[in-house]
C-alpha cells in the first residue's frame, strides 16, 4: 500500500509528520509539501512560475519525502507525478494533520481540503484531517482517527468525495467519541489593514452564529466531538438546472 501524504502548513509542520508517523504503520509513506506555510490557498495551482522540487532526508516515517516551491494541489500532482515515473502507484492521499480546524464553510478555502481534493481528481481515495486550534497540543486523536477510517476511505475510490476529519484540540482520554456531520456554515468579520500607503494585509475572525445546529461540524467539535464530514466535489446545482430549463432562453 503506497500512501502519499501533503499538507499546506508546510514540510517542516508537526502535523505532517505525526500522520506519516501513524500511517507508516498502514504501508509505505511519501511525502510532498510546501516549502513553507501554504493555509488558504485552496486549489490554487502554479501556473506561471516554475517550481523547485527538493528532496527531505531527514523525515523518519516516509520512505521518500520531498519539499515543493508550490501550493499543496501543486505538491499532490507532482508527488502522484515523479512516483508513477519510479514504478511506484499512489492508492490513497492523505492531507494534514492540519493546524487549524477545517469546518464549515473554511472548508472552501483550505489548502488541506485541496490537496486531498487532487487525489480524487486523480481517481484515487483521499482524506483531510485536521485539528481544531492553529496551535494544536494534541494531535492523538486526529492521529486515530486518520488510521480507524484508513480501510473504509479506500471503498471511496471513484466517489468523487473527500473523507474530512476534524478533531478537537483536548486530550485524546476527554474526547467523547465520532460523530458524522455536515458542514455548518460560517461567516467572517474580515477586514483590510493598511500597513503602509498602498500596502494592505487582509485579516479576519470567523462568526459561529448559524452554526448552532446538532448535527453541524462546528458544533459537534466545540462540544468535544471527532467528526468525519464527506465533502463532495460535484459543482452542478441540479435545482438550478431545472430552473434554468423553465426560463426556455433563446438566442
């Protein structure tokens, strides 16, 4: 079983190497990061600048590793890319373990999310873990969790659908248990800071109201809860379709 892991918080992150730690114990890890923090990037793909592969020697758990001068979508199409070219064939990507929750509607603009998204539009299984806090203490119970879903991830293949995992930043003896969820829905408190005439820095604060809901991501987590989300990647509005059939626009 290969297994090829990314992330966007970097190669250097804790995370990263806590999953490949855990899933070594499943087959054999790869590794493909940024060269340094990546969070929010999304699907963002380098398309204009080249991009300086090197490789890690000093990663324990991962047969090979190696870091990207590009996004984590970059890092999950070039690591399934120059492993093909050495015979060897990807059967699951794993992103994370993330620093910093990946709920709600974060989901859309998470570099985690992405790069397991890659995997799928490469035909293969895939799986985003995260730990709720950017300054995650414990990462025990995102590291069971990533290994108890390990086997029934792989029946994804084909889905078209991303395993999303979340797990509170608390010890691995208080969380409650799993629970499956759908993803709330966030808004932001954003704003743009000028740090210098022309010069701005965007920043912002996620509102939770509108999130209150049982069987939301974000609350389940907040109330001690591991969660596993399916976020699929299917864009057509099915609905909107109908609608649009009944307008019998002509040109």
């Amino acid at each position: 079983m290969n297994i090829l892991i990314s992330n966007d918080d970097g190669i250097q992150a804790e995370g990263i190497r806590r999953l490949a730690q855990v899933l070594s114990e499943k087959g054999d890890v790869y590794v493909v990061a940024p060269d340094g923090q990546r969070s929010a990037s999304s699907h963002c793909l380098s398309l204009h600048d080249d991009l300086v592969l090197t490789q890690v020697e000093d990663f324990p758990a991962a047969k090979k590793a190696w870091k990207l001068s590009g996004t984590p979508a970059d890092c999950v199409k070039v690591g399934y890319d120059i492993l093909r070219k050495q015979g060897i064939h990807v059967d699951i990507v794993y992103a994370g373990i993330n620093h910093g929750a990946n709920l709600a509607t974060d989901t859309m603009y998470s570099g985690t999310v992405s790069a397991a998204a890659e995997g799928i539009f490469l035909g293969l299984p895939a799986v985003a873990v995260s730990v709720c806090d950017h300054h995650p203490q414990y990462f025990e119970g995102a590291c069971d969790l990533a290994a108890a879903v390990f086997e029934r991830a792989l029946e994804t293949r084909g889905k078209g659908t991303v395993v999303s995992l979340n797990a509170p930043n608390i010890p691995r003896s208080e969380l409650k248990g799993v629970k499956t969820a759908r993803l709330g829905t966030l808004t932001y408190h954003d704003w743009f800071e000028e740090k210098a005439p022309g010069v701005l820095r965007y920043s912002a604060a996620p509102v939770f109201d509108g999130c209150n809901e049982p069987d939301s991501d974000v609350y389940l987590t907040k109330s001690g809860w591991a969660t596993i989300a399916m976020v699929k990647y299917d864009l057509n509005d099915y609905e909107g379709l109908k609608m649009a059939e009944e307008w019998r626009i002509t040109i």
